[in-house]
C-alpha cells in the first residue's frame, strides 16, 4: 500500500519532539548565514546571489542525470539579474526558462514569491523547463516531453532493472484522482503559510513529498517539487535562501535521498523520518556555505597581511590554491613543482623562502613526507 493510498491521506504526522532539536539548530545557522553576509558589499552579496542560483539549478538538474552548460545557465542569470558580464555567453530557451523559474521562485521581483500558488504557475514552471525542441533528453517512449500540461492517463510508475523483470519502486495516484488531489495539496499549500503552529521549514519539507508523491507531470517533478521547496522556503524567511541551495546537498546526498522517499511512500503517515532526513540535508548545506564563507575571510585576511612584493606570480598561484583548501594536508615539494611548472631545485628555493617569510609552516614529518600548509 503506497502512502497516498492510506485512508487518512494525506493527514501527516511526525514526532515534534525528535524534530526540535535540529529545528533550533537550522534557524541558528539560517540567522548566522544572514549576519556573515549581511557583512558583505553590495557586490558580494550579488555574486553571492548569482553562484547560488546557478549552484541551484546545475545541481538539481544534475539529480535527474542531466548536465547543463554552465556558462549558458550562469548567462541567463545574470540578465535577469540585471548583472553585468565580463564574456557574456550564448543563452537558450531552456536556460533562460531555468532562470526564470528560479527568480519566480525565489527573488523578489514584482512580489512573485508573494504570489498564490496555482496551477497554471505550476504549468509555467513546466513549460519552461521543457521548452519545445530544447533537448534530445526531453522525450520517453510515447514521444517528446510537453512543457505545461499534465501527465496522461497511463499509470504513473518509478521502475527500474531489467524490462521483463522490471523493480516498481513507487507508483502515483490514478489520472482519475489527479484532480482532487492537486487541488488539496495547493489549498493546503496556501493556506498553510498562515498556520502559525507549523514550522515553516516542516511545511517545506512536507511540500517537497506531498508533490513528488503527486507525480503529476510525464517527466520533472522532482526539479519541480524542489523548487516548490525553494519557494517554501523563500515564504518562510526571504533573504538567507538566495544564499545556499539545498540541491547541492541533495546531490551529495543523492542514494538516500532516493531511499527515503521510497520508504517513506511505502509507509504510513507518519512521516518523522523524512523530515529528520530533510532538516539534517538543510543543515549541511546551510553549513558548507558557512565554510565557504569562512573560507574567503580567511584569504582575505592571509592577503592584506602578505607582503606581495616579496611574493613571485608562482608562490601566488601556490598560496592561493592552499587558501582555496586544494591541499588539506598540505603541499608538497613535488605537487609545488607540478602545479608552479618549476624545476625540483627552483620548487625547494620557493617554499624555503614562504617559510621565511612567514606564509608557510612545515608539517612535522621529514624527508619526502615533509609538506608545507598556511601559517597560522
């Protein structure tokens, strides 16, 4: 029996108590995320922005199995932003609808997250993420995909393995119910942003698997039940989600993420551990951005302290890729030689003179084990 075929669907439950302590530890680190960059310029903040956005759409693409062209997507962003690029690249339908659906989501512009949820914004955000002719993965066995319609009457399965022995990880309501259902499930997705006593990152996390549950679209309703996330999200505290993409951690975390809504949809209605999987998911992506942006505070620190006069193109080079955490145990000699293109001997001079000059210390290890990391 699937999940929706509960007779008390979709009446979701879940243990509040287990879920309290990562509750508080998220919006810790939502408010944290918004201090650090509040600290930033205006023109961090927008570069921030704009690589957590295209972070966002490359990585949930990338769940799906589909690769992206970087510049392209990261092109269309920027003009909907309004930014200006150094090398512009060529754009396409489909990755100036990507673009599109995300600022829907997310950004502010003309109050969209403000905005009802119903379904012909649904069937927007399907339209242009399947744009007509827009790419040869876009089709299954009965044709090429639609964008902006919904699925048809054909039973709606999750399969994989052979195809005379085929594994049904998961099957969705009939087109018969797909009505109704779609209709409570966005009811309930407007009404409950008013529920003072649900936890705005649980109504996002229940949005994420009452859709995906629906199945309602031939093809990308995860992308879509992960941007409904977003928007979720977005509702519940504005700025700090244009910061950090929880796809990024899903990716990361793609064999579970799979595994729990499997599990999950073969179970009853309470669905406490899906909500710990989707809390500890925000978490760590939440907490990467953190790092990173830890990380660029500390470089900046290492280079306002640094004498560059004293510092040859080489030694730069080097500094900044241990700044950047290529080397987390360090350099040494033999990787300074290949990443600078420099001889052995001219390899030893270099890091000699970083050590003196205070850039660099030595690990403890002797001889060929020796290896050189950032002082302080």
């Amino acid at each position: 029996m699937w999940i929706w075929q509960q007779s008390d669907w979709p009446a979701f439950r879940y243990d509040q108590d287990q879920l309290n302590p990562l509750l508080r530890e998220v919006h810790f680190l939502q408010g944290l995320l918004l201090g650090r960059i509040g600290g930033q310029g205006e023109t961090q903040c927008q570069q921030a922005t704009l690589d957590t956005l295209l972070a966002n759409i490359l990585n949930s693409s990338a769940i799906e199995g589909e690769q992206l062209s970087h510049i392209s997507v990261r092109s269309s962003l920027a003009r909907k932003l309004g930014l200006q690029e150094t090398e512009p690249a060529a754009t396409s339908a489909k990755t100036d609808g990507l673009a599109d659906m995300l600022m829907d989501a997310i950004m502010d512009e003309n109050a969209l997250r403000e905005q009802p949820l119903t379904e012909t914004r649904l069937l927007q955000w399907h339209a242009w993420l399947f744009p007509p002719g827009a790419s040869l993965l876009n089709y299954t066995a009965g044709g090429p995909i639609v964008g902006g319609c919904w699925r048809g009457d054909e039973t709606m399965q999750v399969v994989s393995g052979r195809l005379d022995k085929p594994k049904v990880h998961f099957e969705a309501p009939p087109k018969t119910l797909l009505d109704q259902e779609l209709n409570a499930f966005i009811n309930w997705f407007n009404a409950s942003r008013q529920n003072s006593a649900l936890d705005p990152l649980l109504r996002a996390a229940i949005t994420h698997l009452w859709f995906i549950t629906l199945h309602p679209l031939e093809d990308g309703n995860g992308r879509i039940a992960r941007l409904l996330t977003d928007l979720a999200l977005a509702q519940a505290e504005a700025q700090s989600i244009r910061f950090y993409a929880m796809s990024v951690a899903i990716l990361q975390r793609r064999r579970s993420y799979y595994d729990i809504l499997e599990q999950t949809q073969r179970g009853n209605l309470d669905i406490t551990t899906w909500l710990l999987w989707f809390l500890d998911t925000l978490k760590l992506a939440i907490e990467q951005v953190l790092q990173d942006i830890e990380q660029n505070l500390a470089k900046t620190r290492f280079w306002q302290n640094a004498d560059h006069s004293r510092l040859n193109k080489e030694q730069i080079k080097v500094l900044n890729r241990l700044l950047d955490g290529d080397f987390a145990d360090g350099i040494s000699g033999s990787q300074y030689e290949k990443v600078a293109k420099v001889s052995r001997a001219t390899a030893t001079r270099h890091l000699v003179q970083l050590v003196e000059q205070g850039c660099l210390v030595r690990t403890e290890a002797g001889g060929r084990s020796t290896r050189y990391k950032i002082a302080g």
